[in-house]
C-alpha cells in the first residue's frame, strides 16, 4: 500500500465531514450539525441523535448522557480524551430533532432517518468499520432486527450494514431518563456488553 492510498481514507472523511456539516436537507431538525472530528477508525460508534446542548459545543455525547457513556468506557480502560480522539462517532441523525408535544425529544421520522442514511453510509464505506458500537434503541435498529434491549444487549453479534460485515455490541442509552441500564436485568447485561468490548481486539487496540 502506497502512502497516498494509507492517506486516502483520512482525506476522503475530512472532505465528506465538510459536507456534513452543511447539511440543512431536514426542515424540522434543530441545526447545527453535530458532528464527531475525522478520525480515520476501525472502531465506529453510532448513537440517536444530539440533544439540545450537543450543538453549542459541537461534538456528540457532550452533556449529561455522555457523562455516563463515557464513565462505563472508563470502567474497561478507555478514557474520555481517548476515546474521543481514536474512535469515529456518528448518529442516526446529526441534527437535535426537537422537543416532542409531552416535552421529551422528538423521535426522528422515517423521512429524517433516511435522508440522514446517506451520511452513515458514506462513512462505513470510507472507515470500513471491524467493530460497531450502537447505543440505544434507535441506533441499534439500524443494524439488527430485534428491538427488545435484553434481546440484544450483553451479546456480540455480527451484522451487515450497507453491505459490509462487522461486529456488533450493542448498549443501552446512557440517558438519565432510562432506568433500564440502572435495573436488573439491564445492570447485567451491560456489563456483559462492557465485558465484550473490552475483549474485542479492535476496542483493546485503543488502550
């Protein structure tokens, strides 16, 4: 392999990131983008959507569920700082939906889902990911069938997504809302899942 083809897939993720945040093709989301940095990764991490403070400071997992997301990444070696500058992390959806008519976040149409799909696809075909990371219930729809946590949770899997195959650890989303990662059989089955990445070859690399 030549140093221009080592480079290729860095500066085709810098160039598509650009377009990325540009983005305006959804009416009803709350810009701006959010967006992960380029990093040119075998490990891919997919949540929901950003929240309603992720945009001020531009980067995904930034307030309160990130706390937490990071802390259980911690517990198998990895810190926040670390993580972030070695693992490439995107969402269903890279705008704030908004707030739904009972006050919680908007879930994201099938229309936004799938006009945002475009973005995902993009990226797993540059990155070719060994190992994905969904979290939360969305974002693991995207990749596999079953849409019951304790289905899926706790368990490696190995799925296609837009035609290639990769390993799959799904987690719950570390919202503070969800008491489902805080109560048997969830408490679990997360560690389970921690377990499982902190195994995987391309999640142990990082450390």
């Amino acid at each position: 392999m030549t140093i221009d083809e080592k480079e290729a897939p860095g500066l085709a993720l810098f160039e598509h990131r650009e377009r990325l945040l540009g983005c305006r093709e959804c009416p009803d989301m709350v810009g701006p983008v959010v967006a992960g940095p380029p990093v040119t990764s075998r490990v891919f991490l997919l949540g929901q959507a950003p929240g309603p403070h992720e945009g001020k400071v531009g980067k995904p997992f930034a307030w309160t569920a990130g706390k937490t997301l990071f802390r259980w990444f911690a517990q198998i070696g990895i810190e926040e700082d670390v993580f972030r500058r070695k693992v490439y992390m995107a969402a269903v959806c890279r705008c704030f939906p908004g707030k739904s008519g009972g006050g919680g976040d908007r879930v994201p149409s099938k229309v936004e889902i799938e006009t945002c799909s475009s973005w995902l696809r993009s990226e797993i075909e540059i990155l070719r990911p060994r190992l994905l990371v969904p979290v939360g219930k969305l974002a693991i729809s995207q990749v596999l069938e079953a849409c019951k946590l304790v289905d899926v949770v706790g368990r490696l899997h190995r799925a296609d997504l837009f035609g290639l195959q990769m390993d799959v650890v799904p987690l719950p989303h570390p919202s503070g809302a969800s008491t489902w990662h805080r109560t048997e059989p969830g408490v679990s089955l997360l560690d389970d899942a921690l377990g499982l990445l902190a195994e995987h070859p391309e999640m142990a690399s990082l450390r």
